[in-house]
C-alpha cells in the first residue's frame, strides 16, 4: 500500500525585525497546530525554524527555537481546541508542568502530555530548544494511558524507558526527514504500543519483595539529573504508597531518601575526579546530579565527605 509523509508547512523566522519574527512563529505553527505559545522574548530576536509533517493519522512537529518557556492556556484551549496527545522528544533537557505535577526530562528523553488540558513546557534560557512532537489521537492509545498519565511521565522522565522510546522517537525524525514513510509510520506505531506498554507494567506491590529496592534503585540512577525525584515520585512511578518504598529500603536498613542522596553525591564526586569533566563547573556538576542549589550541594557534601566539592578536583 502506497503511503507518503505530507510536508504540511515549513518555515523560519531568521531575518525578520524583532517583534515581527516572534510573531510570525506563532501565527504559522503555533496558533494552528498544538496551540502552545512560547512567552515573548523583551527586545530580543525570536530566530526560528519549524516544519510539520502528516504521516497518515500522526502528525510529527520539528522546531528550533531560543529558549522559550511555553504555555497552552485556558484560552489557547478555547481557540484551538485539541484532545490528541502529544510525545515530546528533545537532545537537550527540557521540563513539563500539567495537571499541578511538574517532569524534568535529560537530554534524549521522552515525555507525554495531554493537549486537551493546560500545560506549560519549561526550556533552559542558555540553550537553545529543539523539540520534536509526535501528534497522537487520543483514540490510539489504550484506555490505561491517559488515565496514568502521572505515572507514565514518572517512569518515562530521564528513565531508560523515557530513553527507549526518546531513541525510537529520534529514528522516527529521521525517517520523516529522509522521505521515508512506511518506516516512519511503522515507528509512530511501535511507540503506541511501546507507551501502553509501560502504561501495564506491574506495581511494585507485584514484585518479589527480594526485589523491590533492586527495581527502584535502577529506576531512580537512571535519573540523578532529575531535582523532582523523591519518595513521592517514586511512588506514583512505581503505583505504590511511599510506605511500600520505604519498606523496601528498611530491609537494608536504609531509607530511599538516605540512599538517594548517598548516590547522588558518590556519583557527583566521581565527576569532580574524572578528568573528562575538568573543564565542568562545580555548579553544573552539582545540577547534573540533581541539585538544584550549588550551596544545598556543598553542604551534602561537606556532610558525607569531610572536605569541600573544590578540594576534590
């Protein structure tokens, strides 16, 4: 069966008057397609590229833009209605607040969000954005996905599930943009399953208790990055009470936030030695690890290691 992936708009904004270049990226992609606008810059060029492509029933949009922070508001919701979902997938590191929850996807990472209600797409100001966003109708997912949608962002955010489906998500770019529209459809489809797959996978009351604190501690080291992770988090990630992870931890005699910034700051301090991270500030190593506060930082560590992040490079 014959299938071809449609270039439904393409686009830039480079070269056009300040003002005049935020505006038209939002008169073109934004306003038409998912309804999110990223907040106007003050009296700074807004230099962006963007393209929408339709293979079949998904629809897949590629921007590259400054580091806007964006919003889909009530009244965004009002003018462009749309219940699809949408899967975000970045090189960089991005965040996403909806629903009064809050995800920091790492770079590669994958993360769900619903069209049909507010949200907010958080971008580092330093770097530029580059998003890419896989239009799924709300009907293709199982009747499980939307209903967790908590718990999925909570297992896909800098998790090697998010990583899995991030990587999945990244061929399927490349399949669109090299004219190839079976693969790319093929793809779209393989990250339905691959989402309600997660979406199924059993609740930590499930597993062998031998096995719980294994299943948490390789879920929570693949996102050290992440400041949002704690006991709470890893609850609704694993569908559990934070009494169920705890009690997990308590056979070893240790509790999962003790842990946590245990690991946080061996890995922190393997950093500051290594040679291939020299030219890394202490502050971002400090962030890399999931510390949002350089100070909160030298204090954990001054506590576990006797001397200072400084004395260790």
């Amino acid at each position: 069966m014959a299938m071809s992936a449609t270039l439904t708009l393409q686009g830039t904004t480079r070269g056009l008057p300040v003002g005049r270049d935020y505006d038209h990226f939002c008169e073109s992609i934004s306003d038409v397609y998912v309804g999110v606008r990223p907040r106007r810059p003050r009296d700074a060029r807004f230099s962006a590229d963007f393209a929408l492509h339709t293979v079949e029933q998904f629809s897949l949009g590629i921007i590259d833009t400054p580091g806007a922070s964006a919003d889909r508001d009530r009244a965004s919701l009002r003018d462009v209605a749309d219940d699809a979902f949408f899967l975000n997938h970045s090189p960089g590191a991005w965040g996403l607040e909806q629903r009064g929850a809050t995800w920091s996807s790492s770079a590669g990472g994958v993360l769900l969000l619903d069209n049909g209600a507010p949200f907010t797409v958080h971008a580092d100001a330093r770097r530029r954005l580059r998003l890419t966003s896989l239009r799924i109708p709300r009907e293709m997912l199982g009747d499980r996905t939307p209903d967790q949608l908590d718990t999925l962002n909570d297992r896909l955010s800098g998790s090697p599930f998010g990583a899995q489906i991030g990587a999945q998500a990244a061929l399927l770019t490349e399949a669109v943009r090299d004219g190839m529209p079976r693969a790319a459809h093929a793809m779209a489809l393989a990250i339905v399953e691959m989402l309600d797959a997660v979406a199924a996978s059993a609740p930590l009351s499930s597993l062998p208790q031998s096995d719980r604190a294994a299943s948490i501690r390789s879920y929570a080291a693949g996102r050290l990055a992440d400041p949002t992770l704690d006991l709470a988090s890893v609850a609704r990630a694993f569908r559990c009470s934070t009494r169920t992870v705890q009690a997990a931890f308590a056979q070893d005699g240790a509790t999962f936030s003790a842990w946590l910034r245990a690991l946080r700051l061996d890995r922190a301090r393997d950093a500051l030695r290594s040679p291939t991270h020299a030219t890394r500030s202490i502050a971002r190593i400090a962030e890399d690890h999931g510390f949002a506060d350089v100070g909160t930082f030298h204090r954990a560590y001054h506590a576990r290691f006797g001397t200072t992040p400084g004395s260790d490079r």
